[in-house]
C-alpha cells in the first residue's frame, strides 16, 4: 500500500504523520526538552573510584558525574553469554560466571573510558553507565565489544536456531556481535544486511570521534525522530517524505546519503503556503485520536478507554439500522469496525493487551469474516501483533508490541479535577463528605468556630438545598459553620479551617 510521510518540525517539537489512502494511520511526536540521553555514547573521564561500592562516579559532561559499577565495564563481557545452546540461541542477559576483577584494577582517576548512558538521571542521582556498547537499528542491535548472535527471546524458539545462522553468515567476519531484534523476525536478507551496514558504519564514526574529541565529550546520540523516520518508518511503498524546515531538510539529506541512500531520491522540502498537516487534516485527527469516542461512517461508534495494563475497545451499532435485518447490521457494523480499530490502534499507538468487546454475532461465519477483516488490516501495522481469536464469552483478545507511549500519554496529563479517574462526585455527595468531617474534627478539637472553604458549586448547594442540613449539625455540635468559596478549587476538593 503506498504510503507518504509528512514531517512538521519546530524548534520545540518535531511531528511525523504516516498517510496511506489519504488518511491519517500512525502519529509520532518528540518534544526538544523532553528527549532523553538513554542510549547516548560518551567519551567519559574517571573522576573517582570506589572500591567499597565496587563502581565509580564518570564525568561525562553533565551537572552530575555518572555511575558505573564493576558489572557493567568491559572486564564482564568475557562471560556475558556463556557456551550453551539456550544462552547462544537467544538470551539477551549476562550469563558469566567468571569471577571479576575488582573496579580498582581496572580504572584510575583521569582515565577516558568509552561509557553508554543506561538510566536517565534523576533527582540527586546521576545517570547509570555501562562499558558494554550497544547500538541499535530498525531490526538489529550491534554488540562491537562482542562476537555473539542473539536472538530476541520473544520469537518463538523453533525459529532461533535458523534465524541465528542466517544473521550470522550476513554478518560475515568483521567482528561484532548481532541480537535480531523482534520485529526482524520476518525481514529479508536485504533489509537485515542494509541494517548491519548501518550499525557497522555507526560504530565506525563512534571510534574515530573518541579519538579526536577531549573526555566528556558526546561520541553518538540516539537518533532524533526525524532520522529514526528513515531508519524504520521508510518502506519500498513510500512514495515521498515531506518536510517543512529547509535547515532540517538539508541535515536529514546529508543523513540520508550517508547511511540511508535509498530514500534520498523519497525526501521533499515542503514550501506550500498552508501548513503541511492541514493537507491531510492531520491537526484534527489528533484531536479525535484524544477522544473515547470514534464514529464510524454507518453510524455506529466505538468507546476506546485505555487502562494502565490493557485497552478496552467497545462497538456498538449507534443509529445504523441501513441492513435488510438485525444480523445483517450487525455484521457490517462489526466489519466497519474491525477495519477502524486497527487504524485507531496505530494511530494512538495503543500498546500491551487489547480486548476487542464486538458486537455479539450468532453466525459462526460472520465471526470468522470479522476475524480475517481485522487480521488483514492489522498486517499493514509495522508494530508486531497478536491476535488470540474470540473467547468464549465472545471478547477478541490480542497483544500489540508496546515501542513507546501512548499519543494520549505523549500529550495529555490526568486531569486536576478528576485525576484520572473520568469522573467527579457529584457537588452533593461532597457537601455530605464535608458534614460528616465537621461531625469527626467536633468529637477531637474544640474550635471557636469551623469554615468550609470548597468550590462554588458546594457553597451554592450548602447555601440552597442542604441549608437544613448544615443548620442541624451546627446546632448538634454547638459551634458556628461559615462557608467560603474558592473560585480556585474543583469540585472534589474542600477544606475545613478550625478558627
């Protein structure tokens, strides 16, 4: 299916649409103050070792020195993936058991040492370090440091053995090791060896940069969403990459024609005079992306809720009512819907588990077309999925490779009046929380007097319909009640001030 990319950049935040058919299908979007160093090389300079701790604090150039402890230097690689068969065909882990040497052998104050940030900093602490490179690419990721040939433990293990060899003879004999990472499972050998020239080539300007640049300098930074877009959104269907920063046109050409020459003939500087994501209204089906609610073109609708383990996606039939009868409608509502969901899922970037709730189909074999429609159309999706089939209470249960947060997560924060749960009680259940908290400080504290400061809508209903109410319980506890409204406040927050 053809396909283009249109990329709209500022100084504060890049955006990437992927259009197939004239829609919008996958959204990415990086924010400038908001990426991260996990994944950065540096040439780092030993400011102190440790001995007690076994690790020793790096500076790389940041507010704070780093930490790398002994297990993460070069000494372990030596025993990292010890020679047995279940290790060699598909452990990502360190297996050693070599005893190793102790941190003060190894290193010294004012050393250059070659360290990968492991762990952001955080607070106080600074960022995590390892000695032990990796780099990676759209379906592989290099080990420099080392010769093995891994292969990701998602991938079932009858296909290791075949998949670790043919990494291997692509590989050849200059050195470094590979893991085939899950979504290399099915490339070709063209993609994989295109990959493997990448990561070669990569780690060839790491080398040379930490031979010319001074300690606590940067060696290699993780790809910026715009050259992770050629690395792995670009595919033989894409017809152009649209871009509307003539400086950022020219970096991304100049990355293209070095490690990506393929797609230099697909990029285009974009100079039209309306935005470029108004072309495909790609503005507003981010804010439908944001939304629980998708219509769909027959009038029924899904509900889209997004828990913090799984989504939930419900159809329903809405005002279609277009088929000759109640079967028939119901069908063509759940195929609408199969095609929709996977669209929404790309779109949104829903990761984990996904539980489809389709409408209830009597036929055995609207089920299984139903099944076929959402299969076909989530094999157009890159991220690797799932599918379990229905279950016997009627539910389609599927996995979907989480790769990065949620657009919902990307964007959007728990909102101040609800704090994530979706809905508020109502003005009246918080005026009798409130009662019965004045009736629970009265039997402990003896004030002269209590205030309620809450939300106008509480004030307004203690002022109106609970008038009695909060008359009896000042009488019962003999103090004086006095109500103030904070214009600030939501209307689940309140205060009790005992004057």
């Amino acid at each position: 299916m053809q396909q283009d990319i249109l990329i709209n950049w500022s100084p504060q935040e890049t955006r990437v649409a992927v259009i197939e058919q004239g829609a919008v299908q996958e959204l990415q979007v990086e924010r400038t103050l908001e990426r991260g160093i996990v994944g950065n090389v540096y040439l780092g300079k030993v400011a102190r070792v440790l001995p007690g701790m076994q690790s020793a604090f790096i500076d790389i150039g940041l507010d704070r020195a780093a930490f790398l402890h002994v297990a993460d230097l070069m000494s372990s690689i030596t025993s990292r993936h010890a020679d047995n068969g279940a290790q060699t065909a598909g452990a990502l882990t360190p297996s050693g058991t070599a005893p190793l040497q102790p941190i003060e052998r190894q290193l010294f104050e004012g050393q250059a040492l070659m360290v990968q940030v492991l762990k952001e900093p955080l607070g106080s602490k600074g960022a995590r370090l390892t000695a032990q490179i990796s780099i990676a690419g759209r379906l592989l990721v290099f080990l420099p440091q080392d010769n093995h040939i891994g292969i990701s433990q998602k991938i079932p293990p009858r296909q290791r053995e075949e998949l670790r060899l043919r990494v291997q003879a692509l590989a050849g004999e200059a050195g470094g090791g590979f893991i085939l990472r899950t979504n290399g499972e099915d490339a070709l050998d063209a993609a994989l060896a295109e990959d493997i020239a990448y990561l070669r080539k990569t780690w060839s300007r790491i080398k040379s940069a930490s031979q010319r640049l001074p300690p606590a300098s940067v060696l290699h930074q993780d790809l910026s969403l715009l050259q992770r877009v050629l690395r792995d959104v670009v595919v033989e269907s894409t017809q152009t990459i649209r871009i509307d920063s003539r400086e950022q046109f020219g970096k991304l050409k100049t990355f293209a024609e070095e490690f990506m020459p393929a797609t230099v003939a697909k990029l285009q500087l974009y100079s039209g005079e309306r935005p470029i994501f108004d072309l495909f209204n790609v503005d507003e089906e981010i804010t439908k992306a944001l939304g629980r609610r998708v219509d769909l073109k027959s009038g029924g609708y899904l509900i889209i809720d997004q828990a913090e383990a799984l989504t939930v996606i419900d159809v329903n039939t809405g005002g279609f009512v277009g088929a000759r009868n109640f079967d028939d409608t119901i069908f063509k509502t759940n195929l609408e819907a199969a095609q929709a969901i996977a669209r929404q899922l790309r779109l949104r970037n829903l990761g984990g588990i996904v539980i489809v709730d389709f409408i209830d189909m009597t036929k055995e074999h609207h089920q299984d077309a139903v099944l076929a429609e959402f299969q076909k159309q989530l094999a157009r999706d890159r991220v690797k999925t799932a599918v379990n089939g229905f279950s016997a209470l009627g539910l389609l249960e599927m996995t979907r490779k989480r790769t990065r947060e949620s657009l919902a997560h990307q964007l959007c924060e728990p909102c101040i009046a609800c704090t994530g749960k979706g809905v508020v009680k109502t003005a009246r259940s918080i005026s009798y929380d409130i009662l019965r908290e004045i009736l629970r400080e009265a039997r402990q504290f003896n004030p002269r007097e209590f205030r309620v400061v809450a939300s106008p809508q509480v004030i307004e209903i203690f002022l109106d319909e609970e008038s009695q109410h909060l008359a009896s319980l000042s009488s019962f506890i003999g103090k004086p009640i006095s109500l103030q409204a904070e214009a600030a406040m939501v209307q689940e927050q309140y205060d009790i001030v005992l004057l």
